[in-house]
C-alpha cells in the first residue's frame, strides 16, 4: 500500500500553470504598455509632423508678404496671420533671433500645454527672424483623433489575441480537471481504473500521479479486504468441519470395523457374490467419507511449511508422470512446454505436488474424450508462471467467480475443497492463481510465483 508519507510530487517552473498564468499576464500588461508607447509615440510624431507643415506654411507667408512689401512691420504681419489662422493660439516675429527647438511642447498659462513651433526665417530685405508659433493642445480631441489611428487597431487586435490565448489556457486547464471529476465519480461507484486525462504537465500532471497512487492503494485495500473475508469465511468454516470431522470418525471406525468383521465371519461356502459386494460397497463408502473427512481437518489445520530448494520443471515433470496413467484411461492427450529452465524456488515439495496435481486432475475431470491438457511453465525477470490449460468444456461466469470458494463444485462426486486448498497453498508461498476461459472454449489456469519473496 502506498505510504501515507508520500508527497506532492514536485513541479518543474517551467511546466507550472501558475507560471503560465504569470507569463501570460506579463504579456498582457506588456502589450498595453506598448500600446500606450506607441500610441504616445506615433501622437508626438504627428504633432511634429503638423506643427513643421503649418511652421513652412506661414513662413513661407511671410517671406512672400516682405518681398512684396519690404520694410513692413512684423507685427502687424502677424496680427494678420492671427485673423488667417484663427486656430493658432499666438503668431510672433522676433527680429535678430534665429536659434530654439524647432517643435516642443510647453507649459502655457493655466498649465494648459502648448504646442510651439520656431522657424528661422531670412527675408527678402536681408532680415533675420523667428517665426514662433503656439497652439494649445486640447487633451480630449487629440486622444479622439489618436484613437481614430490604424495603429491603434493593430494593437487592439493583439490584445484581443493575448486575451483569447489566455482563455484558451484557462479551457485547457479546467477540461483535464473536468475529466478527473469524472473519474471520482466512477471511482465512487466501485470503478477503480487508473486516471488518464492525455498530455499534461506541471499541476495537472502531479495531481494525476496523486490520483492514481491513491487509486492503486485503494485497489490493493479492496484486494486485501476480499483477501481478509476470504481467510475469515474459510476459518469459519474449516472450524466447523473440524468439528463434524472429529465427531464423525468415531462412528466411522465403529462401521469400518464392523464392516471387516462382518465380511470375515461369514463362513467361504456361505457367502454370496451379491453380499460381499454389498459389504466391499459399504466398506468403500466408509473410505471415501474418511477422505472428506481428512479434506476438512487439512483445511482447518494450520500449515506450517517445509520449504526446500526445489527446481519448478523438475516438480512439474513429477507431476505429469503421475496423471499420466489416468490421462490415458481418460484417452486424454496430456502435453508439456516446460520453459522455466533452472527457476530454482524455495517450495513445499508435498504440499505444491498436492496443488498441481489437483489442477491437473480437474482439468483431466473437465475434458472428454479427444480433449487436450497442456502445462507450461516460463520464467521472467521477476516471475515465474506455471498454466494449466484444456480444451474441455469450460466454465460459465458464475463459476469461474466461485470456483475458488470452499466445498463449491460442479461435479457429481468431490469435496469442492480442491481449488481452495490449491489457492491458500499458492497464497502462502507468496504467489497467485486466476482462473479464465468461457462456455465451450476450455479452462485455463495460471499461478504466478515471484522469483524474490517467500517463494523465492
């Protein structure tokens, strides 16, 4: 079972939501920022642009008024360039001054800002002037006509995109959590498979490696809780047939006892052939109670193991020899592919020859005539496989869930303890049998034993 000291698996930055989310928004504020960069940028560049066009504009005024007029006084030819360009908040012409920033923007009265432009100017009477002209910079207007701007667009559409791409993130964030809502719902309802919500990283990835620790610990807890209800209903019972067994083999032996007695008193010329052979059924009867008996005090005593070095094909050829007599009274064919090669494991010898050879023998019950049994045996890395497989008539559903239960058989004679003495002695060898196959197909059996652990 998995510790409960396990934790969070770690999250490398770079696959982090949290840091997706951040970068994301980074991007974003960067975006507005360069919106208003730009926007600021191409704003002062127009400005510029403007104030040099209506500088040129009214310079090149004046020079023509001077040439045709030499002499004239500068600042009525301003005045009259005030009434011509009633959008200019002041016109001046400073004679003797040629030097200043062609455009700037400064503070006017009020703290209104103004937007100046500064030409020099040489006349055509050898004078020289400045042209200075101011326009205030009304606020509302120039932020209507920035907006009016194609780059403006061509940002808004990048912040759309940003925005889009974050919603994106965000869909594809909560669609694998959407998937792991799902799975705790089918884990409440008894389905426990592991999770697999696709390609993930960072938080969603650690908390699917969570899910599915926890899964697997909840699979083994219900494995062994069933394990655990298992041994109990099996303790319960072997308890109760060692009882009946104790208090049957008594009279048993009175019977047995008579039975013999009984057939050595009756004098040889006056026994018949039909009661000695009533007397050699009844003693026969006796025998075969005996062995039920015996199956339920081996099921209610506690083992204790004898294990040995043991090389597994040499135990299964052992086997095969001693139901290869009764396989061929079947007419039966019994075959082998024993690939375990030197798969030593430290074995009960008495107690795994018991257990194979009752697999075998119920496959050898299952089969008709014609019928097939193959055992294999193969060794991995870490396991090593012993499979028992007929071509008999099979088993149902049902059958195959209870085949393993105490005293549950589907044949006319037998214990039905087989299987479940077979089972516990796997079990306590550390290993595991599963039972498959269908109506009509045959049967297969596997046991699986660990080349490390107790079997090992």
């Amino acid at each position: 079972m998995a510790s409960t000291g396990e934790t969070y698996p770690r999250v490398r930055w770079r696959s982090s939501i949290i840091m997706r989310v951040i970068v994301l928004c980074v991007v974003l504020v960067l975006c507005l920022l360069g919106s208003v960069v730009v926007i600021t940028r191409h704003y002062l560049v127009e400005v510029v642009r403007e104030m040099e066009t209506q500088a040129k504009t009214v310079g090149d005024y004046v020079v023509v008024q001077i040439k045709e007029n030499p002499g004239r006084d500068l600042d009525g030819l301003a005045n009259e360039m005030m009434d011509l360009h009633p959008g200019f908040d002041e016109i001046a012409l400073e004679e003797g001054q040629t030097s200043g920033h062609p455009v700037t923007i400064e503070p006017g009265f009020g703290g209104e800002l103004m937007k100046v432009a500064r030409l020099p100017l040489r006349l055509a009477d050898g004078r020289e002037v400045l042209l200075t002209i101011r326009v205030s910079s009304r606020a509302q207007t120039e932020i209507v006509q920035a907006f009016k701007n194609t780059y403006l667009l061509v940002l808004a559409l990048v912040f759309v995109v940003a925005l889009v791409l974050m919603i994106y993130l965000i869909v594809k964030t909560l669609r694998p959590l959407r998937d792991l809502s799902q799975s705790c719902a089918a884990i409440s309802s008894g389905d426990l498979r592991d999770v697999n919500i696709g390609r993930n990283t960072g938080e969603v990835r650690a908390l699917e490696e969570t899910f599915n620790q926890m899964v697997a610990s909840l699979r083994e807890k219900e494995v062994m809780e069933a394990k655990l209800r298992q041994a109990q209903r099996v303790s319960a019972l072997g308890n109760l047939a060692a009882g009946v067994a104790h208090d049957l083999r008594n009279p048993l032996n009175t019977i047995k006892l008579l039975v013999s007695h009984a057939a050595d008193s009756i004098p040889a010329q006056e026994a018949s052939a039909g009661a000695l052979k009533q007397l050699s059924t009844v003693g026969n009867e006796v025998r075969r109670i005996e062995e039920i008996v015996s199956g339920f005090l081996s099921l209610a005593k506690e083992r204790e193991l004898q294990p040995e070095p043991i090389r597994v094909d040499s135990l299964l050829e052992e086997c095969l020899r001693l139901v290869s007599k009764d396989a061929e009274r079947r007419k039966v064919l019994l075959s082998a592919e024993l690939r375990a090669g030197d798969a030593t494991l430290m074995l009960d010898p008495k107690l795994w020859t018991r257990a194979i050879l009752n697999v075998l023998l119920n496959a050898l019950d299952a089969c008709p005539e014609g019928a097939r049994v193959r055992l294999f045996s193969r060794a991995t890395d870490s396991m090593c496989e012993i499979e028992v497989r007929d071509s008999g008539v099979g088993l149902s559903k049902e059958v195959a869930e209870r085949a393993f239960d105490p005293y549950y058989t589907t044949k006319d004679t037998g214990t039905g303890l087989g299987l479940s003495v077979t089972r516990g002695i796997v079990e306590e060898h550390g290993g595991s049998i599963t039972l498959s196959g269908a109506e009509g197909e045959g049967c297969q059996v596997l046991i699986a034993l660990p080349l490390s652990g107790p079997g090992a």
